[in-house]
C-alpha cells in the first residue's frame, strides 16, 4: 500500500484495537483513521 511509517493517530490506534478494545479516534482528514482501523 505505500504506508512508510504510521502516522501519529495509527501509532495510538494500533495497540488498542489489537488488543481487541473498541476505540473511538478523530483526527483531520488525510491523517490515515481508515487505516489505523482497518488494516490490523
């Protein structure tokens, strides 16, 4: 997918949703939510 380094909201995310927690995050458009969510 082109993904580099996370971003600063997906470096948040991550470890919550894999440990299988819901998460409700915001963030401005373009900062990669639909992949911090999506992807793990």
């Amino acid at each position: 997918m082109g993904f580099v380094e996370p971003t600063p909201i997906q470096l948040r995310a991550f470890p919550i949703v894999l440990a299988g927690k819901d998460l409700i995050g915001t963030a401005q458009t373009g900062t990669g939510k639909t992949a911090a969510f999506a992807l793990p």
